[in-house]
C-alpha cells in the first residue's frame, strides 16, 4: 500500500530555535541586515553593515532563516539613534537605525540592484533626491475601541497589534495634533469596535474619512458635526466597511490641494503624493523630460491630476488623463474647466483594460504612474509595434517600487525602448519604498 504524499509545508520543517552570534554584511532590500551561518542566508531586522548580533533563529525565510535580534554586542560603522519613540515596535519604519549618507548609499543600491535583477544593465542615473522626514501630509490610522477606551495609531511590525501613536516623526505636525481628540471621539461613538482613519493635511485644513462599523443616527451626526468644528477640519465623512461610498458629515471649506497652481478638491480618501515636496520633485522631472516633445499626451494612472494639470498647463497642448476611479476624475475634470485647461478625461481600469497600440497612436508621448504592482499590462503593450498612424515615441514613468520598474523597463527595452535616464527620489524615508522617474524613447530602425 501506498504511502500518502507528504504536503510541501508538511516536508519543510521549521528550524529549531537557537541564538546565534552573526556578523552582518549588508541592508538587504526589505532593510532587514543580512548575515551568513552554516551557508545559508540569515535576516536580522533593525541591523546594518559591521553590526555584531546575538539573534535568534526563528523561522525559514524563502531559501533563509529569519531571525529577531536579541542583543547588539558591537555596531557597526553606519548606526545611528532612532528618532522615534515607537520605532522597533511600528511597522511604519525600518531604517531609523542607519545613519543618512548610509541610508541614501542603500536606495541608491535598492535602485541599481533592481535594474541588474532585470537585466538593463548599466542605466544612466541622476543623484538621489531626498524628501526630508516630517513633510508627510497624508496618513491611514487604524483605531480600536474597547469598554470605552480608544487606541489610534499604526499596526505593530508583522502584527495586527495597534501601536498606540504618541508622535511620528514623518508627518506633518497637524496630522499627529487630531489624533487625541480623535481618540475621544470615537470612545464616546463606538466604545467597542475597530476601523481606520484617512486624515490628509489640505489648504483647507485637515480632511478626515473615518471608516467603521456604526450606523449613524442623529446624535452621531451631531457628534461629528460638533467634532467638527472644535478640530477646525476642513471636511469629515464616514465610510462603513464593505467598498461603499463615504457619507459627507461637514463641508466647513473646501478640501483643496494645488498641483502646480491648479487647485483641485479631491474626493475624500483619495490617493495623493506622500509629500508636497516629494510631488514638486515629481513633477519638475516630468515637464523636463516632456521638453521638446510637441504633440498630444496621455496621462495614465493619473489620479486627480497631480501631472496631468501641471503638464497642461506648461504645454497648453492637450492631455488626455486615464485612471480607474470614477470621483477622481471628476474632480480632476472640474479643476481643469476652472483653470480653463485643454485637458479630457476617461475612467478606465488599466491593468485589465491597457490601452492597444491603435489606441496609443495619436499620442507623442506617455507619462504613467501606476500603483506598487506596477503596469506590466501597460508596458507590454507598448513593447508590441505601433500602428501604421503612429503612437508615442517619449515615455515617461513614475514609480514607487524599484523591483516592480525593473520588470516593466524590461518589457520596453525589449519592445525596441531605450531607458534613457533615472531620476531617483526619496519621499518615503526609513522604508524600503523608493520614487523613481524613468525616461525611455522608442528606437527606430
């Protein structure tokens, strides 16, 4: 008789925990320290380069083992203090420990290592641009509330723990300011239940969307109402959990944010740039690499705007934006007729739908900035030939994660692009995120 087959979890065993003295090497890409032991791998959270550790073993990691630190018995070279009180428990940060110059040296790498994963070896790339800490102008918290007591801030590291945020040195002050009358708040409206809050600094004033599970009734609304005011916020709306629409609470001002000098009132939740400053920087590249190229634009994944205007209003020329969330668009439309800029728009989910290179034809050039999973669907279209009509010869690409750039620069250069130029900017400090601005050309021949 047969034996039944093992499952591939059941045949791995989990190591068995030993503390272990590691010398690290190097930041990994994630930012945890990388150390070697018995020819395999080992990643050690909240380490750099030159650190000697006890660590403890704990689980497999991919073809590694992931350890937690116990004890620091030397630093290395490129330590430094963490700033934040919270740091080691929040996940919000995983390089407050490695000093500056060390810190951007790492992205720079992040960066060239995820071109060389891909294959485009050497890409001519500009300085690293770095977005100081405390520009952050918009944040998720999540909140929990329990006989009556409320916790609001983030999620521990690799938990669903709630760290109970006293300060945070990215954001801007006005952000961290809200959260102890918003701790009172909802411990007087939900004393048992849980959720999130999207607060985004605005000219305005804040912008709140508190999302949970409570049906309003008219002492909530007053409640909110009455919170308000005593917040000074620009706007509050409530969104139950499940997708639905958020239900506007107060109007006090309009909840605007300027792209360029076109002022735009999003609709509430809505993505924006981390940073106003990282944005400028954003953009400022994005009209360089548009220099020179006459003709129509298409901005995919064009959020409320915060490319679109600016390009149409340094080009006057026009541009067509693209982008999946209906109120986005809308309100991008809006600011554009008020501006009296030569801009479209069309509501359009791009990584199912990409556009065809019959689609792509009237257009000179092409600025994307997709999500974190990036525009592969995008990319490998425009790798396909252009129409006979033609289509755009410039592409300009915004993006937050270098391996995800990587792939989708690879499916241009493939497709006849040349990669031209990176432009790499730091608006995410102490993570391993990084923006980057891509510039490739069609080749022709």
């Amino acid at each position: 008789m047969r034996s039944p087959a093992r499952s591939p979890r059941s045949a791995v065993r989990p190591p068995a925990p030993r503390t272990v003295t590691l010398e690290i090497d190097r930041v990994g890409s994630q930012g945890d320290g990388l150390a070697r032991l018995d020819g395999q791998t080992v990643y050690v959270p909240f380490t750099v380069a030159g650190d000697r550790v006890l660590a403890r073993i704990e689980a497999r990691r991919g073809d590694g083992l992931a350890a937690a630190l116990v004890e620091l018995l030397a630093p290395g070279p490129d330590r430094a203090a963490p700033v934040c009180p919270h740091f080691g428990r929040c996940g919000g940060c995983a390089l407050q420990h490695l000093a500056p110059a060390a810190h951007t040296a790492w992205k720079e790498e992040v960066l060239a290592g995820a071109l060389a994963h891909a294959g485009l070896g050497e890409v001519p790339r500009d300085a690293l641009v770095a977005v100081a800490p405390g520009c952050r102008r918009r944040a998720v918290f999540a909140w929990s509330t329990r006989r009556g007591v409320a916790q609001l801030g983030f999620n521990a590291r690799a938990s669903h723990a709630l760290i109970d945020l006293e300060s945070c040195p990215l954001l801007l002050p006005a952000l961290t300011m809200v959260l102890a009358p918003l701790r009172r708040l909802l411990a007087t409206l939900v004393p048992g239940g849980s959720g999130d809050v999207t607060v985004t600094q605005t000219e305005g004033g804040l912008d709140l969307v508190i999302e949970g599970a409570l049906d309003l009734d008219l002492f909530a609304r007053e409640t909110l109402a009455r919170f308000a005011d005593e917040a000074d916020l620009a706007r509050l709306h409530w969104r139950r959990p499940g997708g639905g629409g958020a239900e506007p609470i107060v109007r006090r001002r309009p909840a605007l944010v300027r792209f360029g000098a076109v002022a735009v009132e999003p609709p509430p939740g809505a993505f924006l740039q981390p940073s106003r400053e990282g944005e400028q920087a954003i953009a400022a590249r994005v009209l360089a690499a548009l220099e020179g190229c006459d003709g129509p634009v298409a901005d995919l994944y064009a959020g409320c705007g915060s490319f679109s205007l600016p390009i149409a209003a340094r080009r006057r020329g026009a541009v067509h934006a693209i982008e999946g969330e209906a109120a986005a668009m809308q309100a991008l439309a809006a600011a554009a007729r008020a501006a009296g800029l030569p801009a479209t728009v069309e509501t359009r989910d791009l990584a199912r739908r990409p556009l065809s290179p019959v689609e792509l034809a009237p257009y000179r050039a092409l600025v994307l900035d997709p999500p974190r999973a990036g525009a592969a669907a995008q990319a490998a279209e425009l790798a396909r030939p252009p129409d006979r009509r033609g289509g755009p010869e410039l592409v300009v690409m915004v993006s937050c994660a270098p391996a995800t750039l990587g792939r989708d620069l690879r499916l241009l250069a493939a497709g006849g692009w040349q990669i031209e130029r990176l432009m790499p900017i730091d608006q995410f400090p102490w993570s391993a995120h990084l923006e980057a601005v891509a510039v490739a050309r069609r080749q022709r021949g």
